[in-house]
C-alpha cells in the first residue's frame, strides 16, 4: 500500500511527506476534531476557540502560513474535519445541526406523533404533562443523557 502512495506522489509531483509532517498533520487533525465535537455536542459552557493553522513545511523555523500554504489550506482544513462524518464538514444539501438541538427535534417529533397514532382506546396509554406512552418517557430521558 505503501508503494501505491509512493506511486500515487510521483505521479502528482508531490513529495513524499516525512514522518514528522504525517506526525503534525495527524495531531493538528486529532486537536480539531476534538474542538469540532465538542462545539457540537454543546457540552461545554462556551464555546471552544478554532485552532490556528499552522504550516506543515519543515524548510522553515516558523509554523506560520506562507502565502503559498494558505491558498491550499481551506481544502486542507475540509479533509480534516471529513473523519468525523457528517458533522464534520458542511453538507450544502443539510443545515449544520448541532447535537442538543437534533435530540430536541427528536424528543418533539416523538412527542407529536404518539398524541396522532395513540388515540381512541389507545389515549389510555398516554401519560404525564406531554401525554406521551411511560416507555417513551424513560427512552427519551436516557436519550438525552
């Protein structure tokens, strides 16, 4: 597999990265997709800050942009984010929803459809303030735990 990536660079013109850049890459990519997730589980009080963008040559002290890096980096930054799935990079198709208001949608699509499909006979299932089935209380408490 190796090889092919060797191929792969060749062929591109593009050199073979050192370990040290695939060392920094795979850090700098771990550190975003952790300030990413958290921002989008919403689990801590303020938001976390973005990293800086740092360089990935190693022919020069500083960890800096050139101008030659930052025309390239937004793609870089997009395939970063692209572990994570879904919420990982913006889907033109898809508005960005962050987790607690997903679960909030969930918990009130739930709540609206058991009032439409219990009815009748049934009605004497639904119970508590948002008249859901006893079930679905514990299971959307749990979910959104």
């Amino acid at each position: 597999m190796k090889e092919a990536t060797q191929k792969d660079n060749v062929l591109e013109n593009k050199p073979e990265k050192s370990l040290s850049v695939q060392i920094r890459v795979c850090f700098v990519q771990i550190l975003r997709c952790i300030v990413h997730y958290a921002n989008h589980l919403g689990g801590i009080k303020d938001p976390v800050e973005p990293l800086k963008r740092i360089s990935y040559r190693e022919d020069v002290e500083s960890i800096e942009l050139t101008e030659e890096e930052k025309a390239i980096d937004e793609k870089r930054a997009e395939e970063e984010l692209e572990v994570l799935g879904s919420i990982g990079f913006k889907n033109a198709k898809e508005p960005y929803i962050k987790y607690p208001e997903a679960i909030g949608k969930i918990d009130q699509m739930c709540k609206d459809l058991c009032q439409k499909l219990y009815t009748g006979e049934n009605a004497v299932y639904l119970v508590g303030p948002d008249k859901i089935p006893e079930y679905l209380t514990i299971f959307l408490e749990k979910m959104k735990r």
